[in-house]
C-alpha cells in the first residue's frame, strides 16, 4: 500500500534584497542570475513572485538584472508579480518594474526615479595645511574630478550630462513597463520617493499587498512560498549598513 501525504502548494518566490553592487556582497547579475534560472524553471508555465527590498544601487546593475528576469520570464512563460516590503526605491523599483503587477505595503518606500553622483573637495583643506598636490596626467581631462583640485565648471558640466543620460535610461524603462498606469504628475520622475499608498495613486505601485497575502492569492489559504536567494558573500560592513538602513526605515 502507498501512502499518499498532502502537501500544501509551493509558490515560486524570488528574494532579491539588499543593494544593487557589483560587489560580492551585494545583487547583482553574478549573484542573482543562478537563482532566477531556478525560479523561473519552479514557476514555468505559471506565477513567479519578486521579493523586493532594496534601496537600489547600481544603475548597470539594476539593467542587467531587470532585463535577464524579463528574459527568463518569456523563455519559460512566466508570469511577473513584484511584492516591495521595506523599500522598493530607485534601483529597487527598477528591478519590481520588471513584473507586470507590482504590489506593496501602506508605508513602503517606492519610487525615487533618480540618479545621484557625488565626492568631496579636499582643495582649501590641502591650502589651508600648506600641503602641495602634485598630480601628472596624460590626457587633457585625466583628472576630472579629481576630489584634491579645485572643481571646474566643464567638469560639473560633464558629470550632470552623464547623471541626465542615466535618468532618461531610468524613466524610459519605467514608462516602458507601466505605460499609461502612471500619473501625470511631474513628481514621479524627479526623485522623490513616496509611501506605497500614494504609490498606487501615481501609478507606481498597482494595488496593497503584502508577501504572504499575494502567495496564498497564487496558491490557497494553505500555500507557502518556496524561496529562491541569491548566494551572496556578506561581509561585516555590509551587515552593519543593513542594520543601518532597517533603522533609518523604522525610526
């Protein structure tokens, strides 16, 4: 005789939190690309969810691992539901537009459709001390930014050309996959990020809705979520900045 056991209904979940990087501790296409091939081959045919909690990060990055998910999800007929917790904000939200539904908590932080780029400039410290910078370059702009010299006006003007560049990428990709859902209101691409109730006015966000609530929706009351993680090396810097961050958002 066979015995037979019942087992609830596994939903194909993604988790894709932290930062964007390059780094080995961090997401990125090295680290995320083996478990979305899994995911994509559990969920085949049917639903993958996109765990997200990220404050973005890399602008490369945050491409990369969008357009693979995207390239994964067609390959085996998937189809994309985002879930943000914390924060699905800049490079965050630019890996949940992957999906075609995305959802999130009353008080997630969305949006921030930006780029920032910035330093220091060390120039009136090194005066101020007596110390001499002495730099040798080849290449008439080898130094541009270079944090010790003064800052000059064609190399402010060189980077803010280089940080539109990027938001263009970034807006197009966002009005690419939510197209008329958005609101026309000039805030959603200025940068500033918004709670997720006010996300689903803009059209950012398409409706409230937590991780566990989506699963059971997918899989019955009884389903459970059948997770996928990037393998990742954390180093002690990387635990302590996300200590850092769960406590900015919390406080």
């Amino acid at each position: 005789m066979k015995l037979m056991f019942w087992r609830p209904k596994q939903v194909p979940v993604l988790r894709l939190h932290g930062l964007i990087a390059s780094r080995a501790d961090a997401l990125n296409i090295d680290s995320v690309k083996p478990a979305l091939l899994k995911a994509c081959a559990a969920a085949a045919g049917a639903t993958l969810v996109l765990d997200i909690d990220s404050p973005g990060g890399s602008p490369v990055q945050s491409d990369l691992i969008g357009r693979a998910i995207l390239h994964e999800a067609e390959i085996k007929r998937v189809k994309l539901v985002a879930v943000i917790g914390e924060a699905g904000a800049s490079g965050g939200y630019w890996l949940a537009c992957a999906a075609s539904t995305i959802r999130a908590n009353p008080m997630s932080i969305v949006g921030s459709i930006g780029v920032r780029g910035g330093g220091f400039g060390l120039s009136d410290l090194l005066a101020r001390y007596g110390v001499e910078r002495r730099l040798y370059t080849a290449g008439g702009n080898k130094a541009r930014l270079d944090p010790f010299s003064p800052e000059k006006p064609e190399d402010r003007a060189f980077i803010q050309t280089l940080l539109d560049d990027v938001h263009t990428q970034f807006k197009t990709w966002v009005r690419t996959r939510r197209g008329s859902r958005l609101a026309e209101d000039p805030k959603v691409f200025d940068g500033s990020f918004f709670l997720g109730q006010e996300g689903v006015a803009l059209g950012l966000v398409d409706a409230l809705g937590d991780l566990d609530t989506v699963v059971r929706e997918l899989g019955g009351e009884k389903a459970t979520a059948q997770v996928f993680r990037p393998r990742r090396r954390r180093s002690v810097v990387s635990r302590l900045t996300g200590a850092a961050m769960r406590g900015v958002l919390e406080g």
